[in-house]
C-alpha cells in the first residue's frame, strides 16, 4: 500500500500488510528509513521463512493511514540493500486494526481502526 507524500513524509511511504507481523518492520537504506522513529537500546532478532535475522529495535512515532493515527508502536529496523527498492520501506502488521478489507479487483483496502 502507498501512503501519499505530506508533512511527516517527503516521499510517499509504501508498506507491505502483512498479517503475520507481530510488529512493524522497518527498512533502512544507506542509512535511512523513510519514516520517523526512536531508537531503543537494544538491538533484537527477527524470524522469518529465511531464518532469524539480527535487526535493531526501535518505536514508531506516528503514522497516518487514512483517518487512524498509529503512534508508540514497537518495531524493527532491517537493513536492506538499494537494489531491494521493490520490496518497499517495510511491513505493516494488520493486527493493529480492528479490521481490514482488501478489493484486489479495484486496488485499495480499507482498515478500521479499534
């Protein structure tokens, strides 16, 4: 999904939904994630279909989707290559919605917030 470019964000922000995410998943390239976050001290791991993988803890300050504020969630910080741009700037977890409805025939999903 595509979170248009506004004042938190100069670029647009594309984030995989992903219902088995236990929290948000961030990635970083060259230094950088397309979203604002704080930085925990403690770095962390992160199992997928490929293993466990080290990742660097942090919690999401704020997201806008549609109407829902998302702020204080915990998430981790991946590092990705340029070359993995396809891939987006990370996950968001469905379960943070109270539900969510996809229309692949028209592209778009609409998420409830709790």
């Amino acid at each position: 999904m595509e979170l248009p470019a506004d004042q938190r964000h100069a670029a647009a922000l594309r984030l995989v939904p992903d219902s088995g995410a236990e929290g948000f998943v961030i990635f970083e390239r060259d230094g950088r994630t397309a979203i604002a976050l704080q930085l925990a001290e403690a770095a962390t791991g992160v199992i997928s279909l490929n293993g466990r993988t080290d990742a660097r803890a942090a919690v999401l300050r704020e997201l806008h989707v549609g109407d829902a504020t998302i702020k204080g969630q915990r998430a981790v910080i991946l590092e990705r290559d340029r070359a993995d741009l396809a891939e987006g700037d990370g996950l968001l977890p469905l379960h943070v919605f109270a539900s969510v409805s996809f229309n692949s025939r028209e592209r778009y999903f609409v998420a409830r917030a709790h």
